[in-house]
C-alpha cells in the first residue's frame, strides 16, 4: 500500500501545475465566457481565483491521520457517545464543480481514549475540502474517525444542498441531501444508531 502512495504521489509531483499555469488558464476561461480578461475589472481575477481554489481545494493537502494523531485517555473511563452536531460543509461536487453546502452531524464511541473536539469538525473540513460526491465524503469521515480513533462505533450523517441541481439543470433550489453512514456498534446495534438519530434530529 505504502509502495503504491508513494507512486501515486511522484506521479501527482510530475504533474505539477505552477499558479502561473494555472492563471493563464482561468483567463483562457475567461475569454470561453465571452469576457475580457484584459479589461479593468479582470485584470487580478485569475489571481484571486488561483488563491480562492487553494483554499477551496485545500484538503487534498492535509491528512485526517495526523490531526487524529493526539488523543486522551484521562476520561474517567467514559465509553458513551460524543455527538458534535450542526458542523457547517463546504465542498465542491466532482461533476459540475458546483458548492455543496450544508450541515455534518459526527458521533464516536470511544474505546479507551478521546479526541479534542475541534480535530472532528477539522476533519470533516479536510475531506470537505476536496472535489466531492456527498456519499464518498460520509464515508470518508466515518472511516477516518474508525481507523484513527480505534472507536467502538462510529456515525456521520450529512444533509446539504447541492448547486449544480439548485442552480442549473433541474433547479429545484430548496432540495437536500442526507446521507448517512455507520460503522461498528452504531451499524451493529440499532438501539445505538436510534440514540444518535434522536440526538441528532433535536
């Protein structure tokens, strides 16, 4: 697995665009549009997109492993559910690059040790932060926190709006999505996922 990462990577550094190059083609898009990059107004907007993107599209930089990395085990023996609800997503879907935007609900069984509340919204932003489907992105929370945290259980539910259908296409703009995904004791016992599901809709 390491062997393949590594290529992957050396792969992905040969295929290296510069913000230069990457300028040039936002004004080539510019002109596709039917505008011109030349005029006044267009003059810095390939350069403010470049930076918008880096912060769009920061989380194929960052590694959910790491911010997991730091966990606490001076919890008095607690072994219920944490739930943080109500953290905000902002992600780009991978077919027309339009927003999604809207609402993750995360919750852990613990097994031992606890992690800082912060790194769960953190990363729920790293995956956000790439080019998305909504249900590869629950999945991709959820089997995060699981393999980091070596959880008893883990859910992630999300409900968002997606602006490639509530802005074109179909338009229907007050749609949403909710995915969900359980692992462990939250998939094994329905009890468990029912707490969670209640927790969640209060």
């Amino acid at each position: 697995m390491k062997l393949v990462e590594e290529t992957n990577n050396k792969i992905l550094d040969a295929k290296k665009v510069s913000d230069k190059e990457a300028e040039e083609a936002f004004k080539t898009i510019l002109t596709w549009i039917g505008e011109d990059p030349s005029r006044e107004g267009l003059l810095e907007t390939p350069k403010r997109v470049v930076k918008a993107f880096k912060e769009y599209f920061g989380g194929y930089t960052q590694d959910a492993g790491e911010i997991l990395e730091k966990t606490f085990g001076d919890v008095e023996g607690y072994d219920d559910m944490v739930v943080e609800k109500n953290i905000s997503v902002s992600s780009h879907c991978e077919h027309h690059m339009a927003p999604i935007v809207g609402t993750a609900h995360v919750a852990y069984i613990p097994n031992k040790r606890v992690v800082g509340l912060s790194k769960l919204a953190r990363v729920v932003e790293v995956f956000s932060k790439r080019l998305q489907t909504q249900e590869r992105l629950t999945m991709q929370v959820a089997k995060a926190l699981m393999t980091s945290l070596d959880a008893k259980g883990v859910a992630v539910t999300i409900d968002a709006a997606h602006q490639c259908m509530t802005m074109r296409g179909i338009k229907k703009e007050n749609a949403t999505t909710v995915t969900n995904y359980f692992l462990g004791q939250f998939k094994e016992d329905l009890s468990i996922q029912n707490r969670y599901l209640r927790f969640i809709s209060k």
